[in-house]
C-alpha cells in the first residue's frame, strides 16, 4: 500500500519548478517553457485538449461513412505528397483485420517522419470516402502504446513534435503521483455546498479518468478554482481602491450638469439615462468608484462620460478622458468639446501629435487647475501631466488598454473616479468575470431606433452588388466605407485547434510576413492599391480618400476630417476605422476578405454606419466556402445586435468535442466557458464575496492557503499594479 503521505509537502511541491517532476529533464523543461509550464502545478494544469474514448472503438469496416468514429489500426505505408509547392500533404494508409482506411494529415510535413510502419494509432474524426477507399482528413490521432488498454479515455495534451502527447501524458501522471497528498485550499463548507469532488481528485479525473462523467466533475471543480481565484483577485483589487483616502463626495447636480443638459441636442434614451444615474449615484459616496458602461457600437456611451465631467467640474474637480486613438480623441474634443462650451467647462485636447509649445502650455494650465478636463490618448499619462485635482477619469474603449495603462492614468489623483466603458458587448457572465468588482451599467437601446441596418454576404464574384449599393448611396449624398483585406491574418476558421503546428508555413501568399510591423505595412500596402484601384474603377465620379495605420497622425487626421467634411465620398481604410469613428453620412460600409475578421471585429466595423436617421447597408465579401466562415457572416447577417453577436460569438470558440477547454479572456481561465459555466461563474462570484466579506484580508488561517494561490496564480499582475 501508499505510505503516508506528508500532505504539507506534496502542497508545496505544486509550486515548485517542474524540473521536480520524475522525468522532466532540463531539456524537457525546456520544452514545456514553451507551453508557459514552470511548476508543477502548471504541468497539472496543462490539460487535455480532448480525450480518446478507448472504450467506443470500431473497425475500419463498421466505420459509417458521414460519422464521427475512433479506429484503431496500424500504420502499412506514410507517403508525403505535395501537389502544390506549399500544399504539403502526409498521407498515411492504417489497416485493421476489417479494411484499408487513407487518412490525410494537410500542413504537418513533419508527421512523414514520425509516423512509421508498424505503429498503431487511434484516429477520430469523420470518416469519409473517395477513390474506393475510407477516408480521414486531419483527424485527431494519438500513437497507442502496450499500455493503452481499451475500455477508458485516452487524454491527449497539447503537444509538439519534441515532446509528443504520449510523453506529456507519462509527465503528467508523475506529476500526479508526486502530488497526490495535496491539500485544498477551498474551504469544506463551500465544496460541500456546491457539490465539489477535492481539488487532487479533480486533477487526477481531468488527466486519467475512466468515464467522461468523471471528466465532467473534475472539469467543474477545476473551472470553480480558476473562478474563485479571479474573483477574489479582482475583488481585492477593487478593494485597494475603495480604500483609498481623499475620494471627493461629487455633487451631482450643480451648474454645470444642468448646463450640460440644456444643451443636449438630444433626448437621452432611456438607458443613457439610467447609466448617467447609476455612474452619478457612485460619484456622490466619499469612496473611489470604479463603474463599466457597456454598450453596443453607437448606443452613445460618450455622453454618459460629458455628465461625468460635468459633476467633476461642479464638485471642484478636474477631469481626464483617454481614447485608444487620435482619431477618437479628436472627435472627443470636437463633438464633446461643443457641449463642454456650452456648459462652461474648460477643455483641451492632448495627443502625441501636440506641438511641443501647445503641450506646454496645456500642461501648464492643467496643472494651474484653469482647465476643467483634457482629452486624449496615451499621451496623457505621460509623467509631466499632472492635474491639479483629478476626481474623476474616464477610459473609453477600455479593453483597448493594459492595466497598468488604466492604473498609471487613475494614479494622477488621490482617489478618483473612474468611467471605464466598451464596445465590446459582452453578457453578463463574462462581465462579472472579467470586472467582478465594478459596477456597471448597460445601454441596449439604439438612440436611432428609427432608421435600419442590413447585413449582406456576398461571395467574391457578386461584389458587383455592393458597389451598385455604394454608387446609389453617393447619389444620394451618402459616403461610403471600404475595409481592405487584412494581409498578414490568417482566416479566423483556420483556428488553432491546440496542436502546435511546428513546421507549419506561414498563411500569406506574396508577403513575407515575419514581424508585426510587417504585418502592418503589408496591410496599408493592400489598402493603398485598393484605394488606387477603385479610384481609377468603380468610384471614377468620387473622391476617394485613404486611411491606414502606417500614414503619419496629421494625414489620418487630415483624411479622417476630409471625410467627415465629405470632402471625400469614398474612405478606403483599414482597421484603424474600427473604433468610435463618427460620420453621421456614412451610410454603405463594403468588408473585403471578410472572412478573416473575427465576428465582434466585424460587428464594431459595421458600427460605423447606421449613426444617424440615414438606412445603412453593410456588405461581407468573402471567397471563402469553409462552412464555418460562412455561419460566421450568417450570424451577423441574422442579427444586428452586438449582445447576441457576441454570445454567438463565445459559444464558437467552444471545441467540438466532449469538453471543450478553449482558452477564454484571462490567461489564468484556462477551462472556463463563458456560456456554458454562467452557474459556476455565478456561484464563484457568491463564494468569493462572502469569503471578502468575513475576512477581507485573507488573513484567517482557514483562507491562508486560498491567499496564497491568489498570490501565486496572480503575481505578475500585482507586480504591475503595485498591489
Ligand atoms: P458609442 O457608444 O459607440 O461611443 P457615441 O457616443 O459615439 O456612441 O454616439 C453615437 C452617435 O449617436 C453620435 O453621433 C451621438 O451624437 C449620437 N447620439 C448619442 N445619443 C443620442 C440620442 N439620445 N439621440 C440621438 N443621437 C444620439
Ligand atoms: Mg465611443
């Protein structure tokens, strides 16, 4: 039998270097580096991408053509063909007692070496049928061994040709073995109330379980810890700020916010209303506030950040607003700036193209207190921005920022508020696990209820239709947008399925593309010959305009007022347009290769048009017949609204297989998903606010442990904030 084991150190072994683990030899640590493990726990937390279920095997003759199977078979002959100079192809013919079965391994050269006559593999996937033969097009395989036996799952990790699935699978069992006596550090009472299996039997189902009911509570279990990790991490965080001395109580219905008011050149929809009251009920506590207005593309989340301003201004205060662009920050200035006039609020903009006497003088004044707020992008949290009294600060388009970004920004004041808002529509769930600690606020009403937007998809050769639908809209007066291809991007359905793919070639055709930076120059390449072409072509009666992120700030600038003037009708851009951009007349946006966007990148484009009274018609052009590219456009052909594009949107990023363990927004939520785990979301949000509430230090000695993880797993974080 087991000896005792000494639980305290199997604990500590977790977070020690992997080195520790039987096996693990500097050059397999090596390896594993590359896979972001360093300790044992990493190494355990290194999970299946997906399992073989060994116990549902069937012959090569049983296998239905058009279903999904498992077959094990030997490997007769391994043939590389490449039929075009950059279409490798392994071909590999397994036969068993029943039948000859071809499987075709795309872009895996290497798989010509490694795969050897003799061996047996289990392959999964769908069995289809060509030249007389059974076939399989880059299954998931898995080399078997004398110890495979049938009868249980086979979990099978990323991997990579120096360190194949099956040596991953022995570590990871070491790991395993050396840890077994590991404490939890989950309070009893809570695992007993959410029904939680021990966090070592948890590792030990999720890596060598038997049944994938198994596999199921070990997942559960897992996805808890990474949940409640997070939340109290963000919690605590959200704490530090709350402590802070010196927040300014803020009045919230002076001069200035009923000057601001007045002279709205709107009514506030009703949701507008309801984030302005919800941002004012958090300015007026004595504490530091941090509040999240989310909002689809257009919804008008600006002027919820005017009356925020407004109420710094009466309450003393001074007041900052960082946009991710100059282009952003510049209609900030210009359309808040107007309003801002009207109410008495002193403004200046600030951005990195602000003439060195112009700055000097802004600073000046800022920090003098003879201005009331300064807008801007990065460059305001330049060191010699000094407020005189910041109260109040607001990030536009947050998820444009890094966190220390978004801290160095609020640490210009002793205790300000902050006003984080998005584009990013997101549902409750990943709110709560992304920004757990802030209030929030949402705005789901359109402010043009009144006009519509249509979504279209066309294949390549029906483009003809969009530039009909343009040329009638410049008839009208209209403007139009074309988003030029993205160069460098692989299309989004070619999604990383977990394996690394190490001799894989490069997507792009004609580019060598090796650095960002190249990546971006090819991009303006493409958006400059398009922009030429369709000058000469389809918009010969238009002026045609160009915006590329590899253009210097004063030609954006100038092309961007250039369009907004309707100097020019046509604007040929590239991604840089995405964010907050703001043309009233632009009605027709046409998307190139739109394939290769992602479906919220296509949902914030298309934000562009429809920002008035005017219809707006948004084309999709693709080439692409990849069935899920295509259910990609669908969906935003189906559905204008952001929240369901961006449910859609996560429930994709689920694998197809019995569990699915996609990576999804924090680097430590490695099995979470967003839309499948709302319960588990839920409950870890319950459990972690009621451990803060009876011990908001942590620092009972039934939470030490729990402190402790919260430290290790977090740690790069809190170096940067400097909690
Ligand atoms: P976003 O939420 O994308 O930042 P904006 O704040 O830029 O949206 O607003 C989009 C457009 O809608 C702007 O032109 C703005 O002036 C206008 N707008 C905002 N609120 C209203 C409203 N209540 N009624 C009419 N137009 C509005
Ligand atoms: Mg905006």
């Amino acid at each position: 039998m087991d000896k005792p084991r000494d639980r305290v150190a199997d604990t500590l072994l977790l977070d020690s270097s992997v080195t520790a683990v039987k096996g693990v030899t500097a050059a397999r640590a090596k390896v594993l580096e590359k896979f972001h493990i360093r300790t044992v726990k990493d190494l355990l937390a290194h999970f299946p991408r997906r399992y073989i279920d060994l116990s549902h095997i069937c012959t090569i003759a049983d296998a239905q053509i058009g279903t999904t199977c498992t077959i094990a078979a030997e490997v007769h002959e391994v043939k590389l063909k490449r039929p075009r100079p950059r279409l490798p192809i392994v071909e590999v013919t397994l036969i068993d007692d029943t039948g000859v079965l071809v499987v075709s391994f795309f872009h895996m050269p290497w798989l010509a070496r490694r795969l050897k006559p003799g061996m047996r593999l289990a392959v999964s996937g769908k069995i289809g049928f060509a030249l007389g033969f059974k076939k399989l097009s880059n299954p998931y395989f898995e080399q078997l061994a004398e110890g495979d036996v049938e009868g249980r799952l086979l979990a099978v990790h990323p991997a990579t040709e120096k360190l194949q699935a099956g040596h991953i699978r022995r570590l990871v069992f070491a790991a395993l073995d050396q840890t077994r006596g590991m404490l939890d550090p989950v309070p009893a009472h809570l695992r007993a109330r959410r029904h939680l299996i021990s966090r070592g039997a948890a590792f030990d189902s999720i890596h060598r379980s038997h049944t994938t009911l198994e596999v199921a509570a070990a997942r559960t279990r897992l996805v808890y810890d990474e949940l409640l990790l997070l939340q109290l991490f963000l919690m605590r965080k959200g704490r530090e700020r709350a402590r802070l001395a010196g927040a300014r109580a803020h009045t919230t219905d002076g001069a200035s916010v009923r000057a601001l008011t007045e002279a709205l050149p709107f009514t506030l929809t009703d949701d507008q209303r309801g984030a302005v009251r919800d941002l004012f009920d958090q300015m007026r506590q004595d504490v530091a506030a941090d509040h999240m207005v989310l909002g689809d593309v257009g919804s008008g989340k600006t002027i919820v950040a005017a009356f925020g301003v407004a109420a710094a201004k009466d309450s003393g205060g001074q007041a900052m607003v960082m946009a991710p662009t100059e282009i952003l920050a510049e209609q900030h200035d210009a359309t808040l700036g107007t309003l801002f006039d009207a109410s008495g609020i002193r403004h200046a903009l600030l951005t990195g193209s602000t003439l060195p006497p112009d700055r000097a003088r802004i600073l000046e004044a800022f920090a003098q207190g003879e201005l009331d707020v300064l807008i801007g992008t990065h460059a305001l949290i330049e060191d010699d921005v000094i407020p005189c009294d910041l109260t109040f600060a607001v990030i536009d388009e947050q998820q444009r920022f890094g966190v220390d970004q978004r801290a160095r920004l609020l640490a210009k004041g002793r205790a300000p508020d902050a006003l984080y808002m998005t584009a990013t529509p997101i549902p409750r769930s990943l709110a709560l696990t992304l920004f757990g600690s802030l209030s929030h606020s949402y705005i789901r009403q359109k402010p043009h209820a009144t006009s519509k937007r249509e979504t279209f998809a066309f294949d390549k050769s029906k483009r003809g239709v969009a530039y009909d639908a343009a040329r009638a809209a410049l008839a009208r007066g209209e403007q139009v947008y074309v988003v030029c291809p993205l160069v460098g991007d692989p299309p989004a359905t070619r999604e990383d399925d977990g394996r690394v793919h190490e001799d894989d070639e490069p997507y792009h055709p004609d580019v060598q593309i090796e650095t960002e930076d190249d990546l971006d120059r090819a991009d303006a390449a493409s958006a400059t010959k398009e922009a030429k072409r369709l000058a000469r072509t389809v918009f010969l009666d238009n002026e045609v305009g160009l915006l590329h992120g590899r253009m210097p700030a004063e030609e954006k600038r100038r092309a961007m007022e250039d369009f907004a003037a309707g100097r020019t009708q046509v604007l040929v851009t590239t991604t840089v347009v995405e964010v907050g951009v703001d043309v009233p007349k632009a009605t027709v946006m046409i998307v190139e290769d739109a394939d290769r966007f992602g479906l919220s990148q296509l949902h914030q484009l298309r934000g562009r048009v429809g920002r008035s009274d005017l219809d707006a018609q948004v084309y999709l052009i693709s080439s692409s017949k990849l069935p899920p590219a295509v259910k990609r456009l669908e969906a935003l052909v189906e559905s204008d609204d952001g929240f369901k594009i961006a449910e859609y949107d996560l429930s994709l990023r689920r694998e197809g297989d019995i569990l699915g363990n996609k990576q999804a927004g924090t680097s430590s939520l490695k099995l979470v998903n967003i839309m499948t785990d709302a319960d588990i979301i839920e409950w870890s949000h319950e459990d972690a606010g009621a451990i803060l509430r009876a011990d908001p230090d942590l620092s009972s000695p039934a939470h030490a442990a729990l402190a402790r993880e919260v430290r290790m797993t977090f740690s790069e974080q809190m170096q940067v904030s400097g909690g």
